[in-house]
C-alpha cells in the first residue's frame, strides 16, 4: 500500500491517524519500528457468504458457505494475534456484516488490545450498523468500482452503488475514519476521476486504488495495459498534489503494485531531487510487496496464506497449529518471500529498485514464473537502470 498523497506532500489523512498513530513526521517512527517487526496485519476473512455477486471477487464469494471457523475457534485466533501485537486486524469476506458474530468479535479483539478495520461492500451499513462499528472499528473500507452504471454492473445487483455510497456516508457521520477500494480495470478506468472527486466533495478521506490480481474470479482479460496503468499512475500523483493545494481531505493511495512508489520517485527526481531523496528513503522502510512478510491471511476456513489473494497455497491451518507457529517457524516459500531480493529474475532482477519493490510476486506467479517480471511493471529498462541515491 503507497500513499502518493504522503510521499508527494508529506500530508495523510487516514494512514497519519491508524497507520502512523499521528505522527506527522514525513518517515514516522512507526513506519520504522513496523519494518523491523515480524508481526503482520492480518486479513481474517470471517465469511465466503455475500449478498453481492462481484464478477472480481478474489473470494469467489456466493450466499451459501459451510464449515467456516466458529466464534470460539476465532476467539483463540485473536488471543494468539494479540500475544504476537500485530498492528491491526482487518475484517473481510465475503461480506464480513453478515456475520451475526462480528461484533462480538471485533470488541474481544479490542479487549485483547487489537486495533481492528473492516472492508465490505457498504450496502448493509444503516446508521444503526454505522453506531456500532463506530465502537470497535478504528477505519471501515467499502468497495465501489466505479458510477452507478458500472459499479452495480461489477457488483452483479441493480442499485448496490446508492446502497453503498450511503453505508459509507452513515459510516461518515456515525464519526469512522472511512474510505473506497476501486479496482482498476479495463471496464471502469474512465470513472477514476468522477469517484475521487465524489469523494473529495463527500469528505471522505481516502481512495485506494487496487492493482487487478488475477484470483477468484477476476481474470486476465479484465486488466488494463502496461501504458494504460502508467498514465493512471501520472494522473493519481497530479490528483494527489492537487488535492491537498485545493484544501480537500482526500488521501489517495495506490495496493499491489510497489513499481507505482517507483515510479513516484523517479518522476520527482526530475523535478525536485532534494524531495526525491526523501521519498526513496520512505520507499526503503516501507519495502516493497510486503505478501508473506507484512501482510498475512487467515481465511474462513482457517487456512493461512501469503496474502488474500493466495487462496491455491497454505502455509498450514490454525485449528492445527497456532497462526505465530505457522508465522514464526516460515515454510520455504514465507522464507523466500522474506528474502525475495535474492530470487528474482528477468527484468525484475535486473532492476536497481528492487530493494524497495521486487514486484507483485503472487501476480508475477499467475504469469507463470513467481520469481519472474512484475508483467504490470510499466517501467522502461533505461528507468530500472537508474541509480537511487
């Protein structure tokens, strides 16, 4: 996860208050202290149940779903999770609200002294819903991907972007920290602007722009060019810039995809070299695809992964062994990932940015070669020969 909004004006919203613990500084203490930790966040999916049918759900959610962990056997999860003080505990799915555990869940996480956020699609969040999140939930992320037309075209129900963009606004005026996921495909680049502008206007402080990841049911066919993402990413980092010169709160970030900090960095370097120093350092404690290192998955079955996305591999179970087993005595590939530098090849391992990116490895994998090219990386050769400070 890269904020253009920090790294090109050294201002966040969402990432200072939950990330950071408000610190202001541009290379907050926190971000220092998170990269010499083992401790990851977590994606816990609570449920494959959803009342949406999105046609890129890397969960292949659907409204039926049987044998998922039970409420104890997820008290025990935390219990562990809490021991290892990982920074924050994410609830996902499916759709997490259906669970009629959630609550209960989330207040023992915050008991046990876990920070916990929520991503769900926003249709089922009433201001009553909104009241109670606002008492365990640090920051809530609902899913639009896109206007009206597209999004509920993505969404697979007629009338989910109203519902949604009315959860989160109730999550905004219930006093949460809220923001959108938009995943970027061929079908919904055009609505980029129209939403972050909607958001702009609506108060609402952060825009995540998600990297397509071949999983579930989102495919190969759905993404956009090489060229296409390039001008996306130009775009972003000039909206970043513009929208805190214009006094709006709204912070824009981009996932799956550290080539984009890159990318930042070198367009900056020409610009401000100075500035630019700064940014490579911020680059280098943030690190690069943070999957099996950073970032962690549970899923509603209790299976451990590498990330959310990773749902073919397993490192192991938690109703088998405790997840900090499974986390701290690494398997070949979590050890792998950990020292991913060390395996890269192609252009990937030629690249002089590769301690501060190497790549999407579990997109490099869907390609064919886990160790190969980034095939989102829109980097030239002469760009990746370039030296950093």
């Amino acid at each position: 996860m890269i904020s253009l909004t920090k790294m090109l004006t050294g201002k966040a919203t969402v990432s200072e208050r939950i990330t950071y613990c408000g610190d202001k500084s541009f290379i907050p203490e926190r971000l220092k202290n998170l990269r010499k930790k083992i401790s990851p966040v977590v994606v816990l999916n609570l449920t494959r149940k959803c009342n949406l049918r999105c046609v890129h759900c890397y969960a292949d959610a659907s409204s039926h779903s049987s044998k998922e962990l039970t409420t104890e056997e997820i008290k025990a999860v935390i219990d562990d999770l809490a021991e290892m003080k990982i920074p924050v505990l994410l609830f996902s799915g499916g759709e997490p609200l259906i669970r009629k555990d959630i609550f209960e869940l989330a207040e023992y996480a915050n008991d046990k002294g876990i920070n916990c956020s929520l991503s769900t699609n926003g249709t089922l969040i009433t201001e009553e819903i909104a009241d109670m999140l606002k008492s365990c939930f640090i920051y809530v992320g609902v899913s639009l991907d896109g206007l009206k037309d597209v999004n509920d075209r993505f969404r697979g129900v007629e009338g989910s972007f109203e519902r949604a963009l009315q959860g989160l606004i109730n999550a905004r005026d219930a006093g949460i920290m809220t923001g959108i996921r938009f995943t970027v495909t061929r079908y919904n680049q055009n609505d980029i602007d129209p939403i972050i502008n909607l958001l702009a206007e609506n108060d609402i402080p952060r825009f995540c722009l998600y990297h397509l990841v071949p999983s579930g049911r989102a495919d190969f066919k759905d993404d956009i060019s090489k060229e296409e993402r390039r001008k996306i990413i130009e775009y972003l980092m000039r909206k970043s810039v513009e929208l805190v010169d214009e006094g709006f709160k709204t912070e824009i970030l981009t996932v799956d995809n550290p080539v984009d900090g890159v990318f930042a960095y070198l367009k900056m370097r020409d610009e401000n070299p100075d500035y630019a120093e700064k940014i490579l350092e911020f680059l280098r404690y943030r690190g690069g695809d943070g999957s099996g290192e950073r970032i962690a998955n549970i899923d509603m079955y209790g299976y451990v992964h590498p990330n959310q996305f990773w749902w073919d591999y397993s490192c192991g179970n938690v109703k088998e062994r405790k997840f900090s087993e499974i986390w701290l005595n690494p398997n070949e590939l979590l050890i792998k990932l950990r020292n991913k530098e060390k395996y890269l090849r192609g252009k990937c391992g030629m690249c002089n940015f590769k301690d501060v990116c190497g790549g999407f490895r579990l997109r490099a994998l869907r390609y064919g070669d886990l160790w190969g090219e980034d095939p989102d990386c829109y980097l030239s050769m002469e760009e990746i020969s370039q030296k950093g400070f």
